[in-house]
C-alpha cells in the first residue's frame, strides 16, 4: 500500500466516523398544566443554529446532533423557557417528553382612545 492509498483510508475513515457521529433528537412538547401539545414550541441546540419547532401533534426533531454532552433549550410563547441536558447518543431511542410551564409574568394593561370629529371629506381643504 502506498502513501497515497494510506492518505485516502485515513481520510475516509474519518468521513464515515463523523457520519455515524450523528445524532437525532425527538421530543413530545407539552403543556405541564393541562398536557396538551404545543404546537410551534421550539426547540434549538445551545450555542448553534440547529433546532427545529414541533408540528400540528407538538412533535419535533432535531437532526445532526454530535456526539457528547448537549444542551437544548426548549421555548414557547406564554410559557417558561426550559433547558435540558443530554448526553449523545442518548442510551434510548425512546420519544422524550418535554413539558412547559406557563409564565407567571403578566402583560401590562394597554389603552386604547380615540375622539370623534363632525368633519367630512368635502369639508376638509384642499
């Protein structure tokens, strides 16, 4: 085997282990208060641009993920942000169940005014 041969083993063997270093994440998202799906929930790969929202069953997945420990914060309108942390590849393949609080911070109130003026349009100057 020559040294060109070596090279290309090497360097294909380093292609197929960062294949298989891939890993899936799938997730269930719901509501802790009544354990209904949310749908659109999001959840992404601390410290990348990976991440994904749960469809219309509040079911998502995130592909790509590489081995080793990870965090994945899980977010929602109206509800509390949530961070877990897994280790890749998880020891099952099991749908993971992850469940959002509501927030406890209320909205300020907002007031809505208007006047009313006797004008019409033919009256307004040109």
């Amino acid at each position: 085997m020559n040294s060109w041969n070596k090279i290309i083993f090497i360097i294909n063997l380093c292609i197929v282990q960062t294949t298989f270093a891939q890993n899936n994440f799938k997730a269930i998202i719901k509501s802790k208060e009544d354990n209904e799906n949310l749908v659109g929930a999001i959840a992404i790969l601390q410290g990348t641009a990976n991440g994904t929202s749960a469809d219309k069953n509040g079911l998502l997945d995130i592909k790509n993920i590489q081995d080793g420990k990870q965090i994945i914060v899980f977010s929602y309108i109206g509800y509390e942000t949530q961070t877990y942390t897994f280790n890749f590849p998880l020891s099952t393949e099991e749908l993971q169940i992850i469940f959002l609080t509501t927030s406890k911070h209320e909205l300020n109130e907002v007031a809505v005014s208007t006047t009313r003026i006797s004008r019409n349009i033919e009256d307004i100057p040109p």
